[in-house]
C-alpha cells in the first residue's frame, strides 16, 4: 500500500508524544507526509465555568490566543522531524478531538490517523480513553492507537496479523508489509474453535482428529493468502490456534514481544457506528502493544 498521509492527533501529553513518535517512525520508513493536530477542546456554552476566561475580552480572542499557541507548540514538537528530511505541516482548530480528527483525517485522504490512549494500566489490562475511543468508533481512515512499545530500526520488527479470510484480510496484510522492517516478522494468525459436537457432544470424532483436520484445511488456506505476499517479503508465517479468537490472540501477545497488531475491523455504520468489531475492540483495549484498525 502506498502511504501518502498520516495524521497525529496530539494534546502535548507524555502518551501524545508516543503517537508522535510513531508516525515518524512510519513516515521515515516510508516517505508518508506527516500533518500533526491540536484540537483545542473547547466546552459547550451551556457547560459549568463556560464563561470567557480572565484576562480576555471575549471567547474569540481567547481562541485566537490558544490556537496561535497550540502552533508554536506543534512547531516546536516537530522541528526535529522536519530537520531530518520528514515533511511535516501543522493544524489547529477549536472543536471536539474526537469528532474533528476522523473529518480532518477523510477531508486530507490520509490513509492513516495516529492517537494515543490516556487509559489507566493495570494487570494485563490498558483501558481506552475516550479521545481514542471516539475516533476508533467514527473514523472511516486506518486508526493506529500507539503504546510505547517501538523499534527503532525503521519500521516494526514484530508484527502479528489476525485474520478471518474475510474480504478485508488482503487488505490489512497489505498494511502490515508496508510497516514492517526490512528484516522484520509478520505472524498471520487464525483462530477458530472447534463446534461443540466436536468437543465430546453428540459425535464419534475425537477432538483431536477434528482439530488437526481443521489446522490442516485451515493452514492451507493462510498459506494461499501469504503466498502472493511473500514476493514482496519473505518472512510471513501463518499460525493457528485452536481457541476462541480474542483469548487465542491475547494470549500470543503475552508470550512474544510484538510491537504491532495490525487487524480488520468489523464495526457497522450508520445508526449502530458505535459498534466496532467485538474481537477488534477487545484488542484495542487489552493489547501491551500498539494496534492499527484497518478499514
């Protein structure tokens, strides 16, 4: 896939500047043009403490103050970049942060939109915050939800690719060999359970035969859609797991040091938009590692 455009929506957090750093990474690598955002999140008239704040005439001047601000700030953050060769241009505008960067990001016909994730850690668990939440469940452009997990060698090293063999798998294996390392690795993987009559119900079929003539049928399936695309790089490897999906891919992430999950998401338009694809979002939510949407 050609990568033209990324977006990076920052609010100049410890965690924006992860995003940051990852949408260099990917533009150094692939010659994307960076546009880096601020939304100045501006509360609504009706809310608490809405009133203009002191030391300025009216809202507007205010406004205007903030903006001219957040594009010295954006200057400053990405000086470094631009110093390096990276073409990087700067956007701030009032609004809501998630609603305004899934627009920004389909007005520019950028292929990806970088955020970051405020949620709190705990034991196998980082929670979404509800900036990232928003743009994930509206946006029409790939979204990226970085953590700090990164190579340093010019794309990911590590790469891991659920998929289902639906019409979209081509698609977010495509993404995936555009962001990986020139000696990186991309794991396909699928996930599938056996049906509960193969499980000891009703049947005279062990589960063990059943599994290992699914693996079978399973494999050569992920061996055809990887065969085209390791013309282009050669180290794609396709695994399965017998196991419900998001367990199954949970599960790899803790036992192998991805840096990137990259997967489709199922999520419908419309008046159910908010519903993103139930394995996608689990994901999102429990991943140690950053994870790419692809639409």
């Amino acid at each position: 896939m050609d990568l033209q455009r990324i977006i990076v929506g920052v609010d100049f957090s410890e965690e924006a500047g992860i995003a940051w750093r990852h949408a260099v990474n990917i533009a150094a690598n692939t010659g994307a043009e960076i546009m880096l955002v601020h939304i100045v999140d501006v509360p609504p008239a009706n809310a608490e403490h809405a009133d203009t704040p002191e030391g300025y005439s009216s809202e507007d001047t205010w406004l205007e103050a903030e903006i001219d601000t957040a594009r010295q700030r954006l200057d400053d953050l990405c000086a470094e970049a631009r110093h390096a060769g990276l073409t990087v241009t700067v956007h701030a505008e009032p609004g809501e942060p998630g609603l305004l960067l899934p627009t920004l990001a389909a007005d520019a016909g950028a292929e990806l939109l970088c955020v970051s994730t405020h949620g709190r850690t705990g034991y196998r668990r980082l929670l979404l915050g509800s900036v990232a939440k928003n743009v994930i469940r509206r946006s029409k452009t790939n979204v990226l939800v970085t953590r700090p997990r990164l190579s340093k060698s010019g794309g990911y090293n590590h790469i891991l690719v659920p998929t289902d063999f639906s019409d979209l798998a081509a698609h977010v294996l495509e993404m995936a060999i555009t962001l990986v390392s020139a000696q990186g690795v991309i794991d396909v993987l699928h996930c599938e359970r056996a049906p509960i009559a193969a499980r000891g119900y009703a049947t005279t079929q062990s589960t063990a035969d059943y599994v290992d003539q699914l693996r079978d049928a399973v494999t050569k399936r992920g061996d055809e859609l990887i065969d085209d695309f390791t013309k282009r790089h050669e180290k794609i490897n396709f695994i399965f797991r017998a196991d419900a999906p998001s367990r199954a891919i949970l599960q790899l992430l803790d036992d192998t040091a991805y840096d990137l999950v990259t997967m489709g998401s199922h999520g419908r338009r419309g008046l159910r938009r908010w519903i993103v694809g139930s394995v996608a979002e689990n994901i999102v939510r429990h991943a140690p590692c950053s994870v790419l949407i692809v639409h």
